[in-house]
C-alpha cells in the first residue's frame, strides 16, 4: 500500500528504517522539530539541528528514493526558559524559505507552563505573520485534555489562523472530538508503549470518521514503530475496509493537508 508518514522523527533513526519505509510502500516522510533526548545548551544547538532537517537528512533520505520534509520550531520540552526559546525562535525565519520546509511545529505543551503558554503563543504569531502551517504537539495523557484545550484557546484567539491549515497531533479518545468540532485537522501517533496503537486508531476512525484525520509514527529515539503507519493499513484491511478507504486516510490526507503549504508536490 503507498502511504505518507507525516510525522517520524528520522534524525534518530538508521538508515535501515528508511530502507523499510520505502519497501512498506513510504512515498514521503516529514519531520517535525523535537526535543533531541536531552536539552540543548545553547540556540547555536538549534541553529545545526535545522541544518540538519532542512540540508543533510533530505540528502540521507534521497538514497533510499524517499523525498524529506520539514518542519522548525523550539519544542515545547526545551521552551521553560522564554529568554533562551526567544533565541532560538529568532533563528527560525532565515530556513524557513528552504524547499523543504512545511511550516512551523512541533509546537504545542508539554506541562502546560505559563512558559510553555508564552512561547506558545510566540511560535503561532511566527507561522501567522509567514502564512505557514503549524503542527501542534499535545502533552501526554495526565495532562493531555487541558493542554488540547489550552492549546485551541490560543489558536482561536488568533484572528489569523485558519483551523484548515493546524493540526493538532496525538489525539486519543478524549480529545479528537473537541479538536475536529473546531475545525482543526487531527493526527493519531501510533506507539507501542503510549498515545495510541493502530488497533485503537482505527477503532476512532470508525467512530468519528476519517474526515481531517492522519495517522504517523512519530517514531523517534525513543521506542516507537516507524512501520505503524502500514501496520495500521493491515489492521484496516483485516476489519474488512475497502483498499480505496485505506488510501484515503494512509495517503491521501496527509497529501490534502500538506499540500496547503506550496512545499509538498505529490497529489
């Protein structure tokens, strides 16, 4: 089945998983920024980290056939100190005309600080006043429904962001149905250990609908799949859904979503 993964963390992957996404049937991969395992001790960390996402790991994916996208932004993990977030939210403009990048995330909160709020709110004023998309990162479960509501009180709070152009990453039961009531696009992330599995993701695809909804990997140092994404086709097919179904959620809405930004060319 061909398939978009939206949403891996491929820095800390090898090479052989690019050789099994491919192989999976991967027809493109985009990597938001995040946390890199460790906190960063300077902006200059985060300066070479967008190299990174925007030069070298586009070139690293270009051997395996695989086309790589991007997103930039301080996350919300290393956003505590609003000076230093400033920082490096100051270093974002100059990569954000490279071909590669998509728009600004992962944003969003991690305990939901009033820190983490400020730098928040900054990031989103970012992708306003540059007309990109933003890809929002919500906390984990014990703080995952009041940081979602958090997060969409500062994205409605903004006049100029078009819910058509947000999504609102790691939904799970409880907070899919207030982020698609608003208007907001909604991704699942499909790890073995929390957030949500491919069995449960498609248990809410056939409860809500597969309507503004991706499924990712997210795949990252940490344990995590990044052959999910299929792994939630095979469960999609083994309940009897229909191969152009499949497609529509595999691929075809990331597709829809991302080519909003004027970076993404596959249709």
């Amino acid at each position: 089945m061909r398939y978009i993964e939206p949403h891996a963390h491929m820095v800390s992957r090898t090479t052989d998983d690019y050789h099994a996404m491919v192989t999976a049937g991967c027809a493109a991969v985009c990597e938001p920024a995040f946390w890199a395992g460790f906190d960063r001790s300077s902006p200059q960390g985060f300066f070479d980290y967008f190299c990174q996402l925007t030069d070298h790991e586009p070139r690293r994916a270009a051997r395996f056939g695989l086309p790589h996208y991007c997103w930039l932004c301080i996350n919300p993990k290393e956003a505590e100190d609003p000076v230093f977030a400033r920082e490096v939210v100051a270093l974002i403009p100059q990569f954000l005309d490279r071909p590669t990048v998509l728009g600004i995330g992962e944003i969003g909160l991690n305990k939901n600080s009033r820190n983490e709020l400020e730098i928040l709110e900054l990031q989103v004023d970012l992708a306003a006043r540059h007309n990109r998309l933003i890809l929002v990162h919500t906390p984990h479960l014990e703080d995952k429904l009041k940081g979602t509501r958090l997060t969409l009180d500062v994205l409605r709070a903004d006049s100029r962001i078009d819910p058509a152009r947000v999504i609102i990453d790691h939904v799970e039961e409880h907070t899919v149905r207030m982020v698609l009531d608003a208007g907001f696009w909604a991704g699942m992330t499909l790890y073995p250990e929390s957030k949500c599995t491919p069995a449960r993701a498609v248990d809410i695809l056939e409860t809500y609908g597969s309507e503004r909804l991706w499924v990712n990997s997210a795949c990252d140092w940490g344990v995590s799949v990044p052959l999910n994404v299929p792994n939630t086709g095979l469960e999609m097919r083994r309940r009897g859904w229909e191969t152009a179904a499949i497609d529509r959620v595999l691929y075809q809405n990331p597709v829809r979503f991302l080519n909003q930004s004027g970076r993404f060319p596959l249709t």
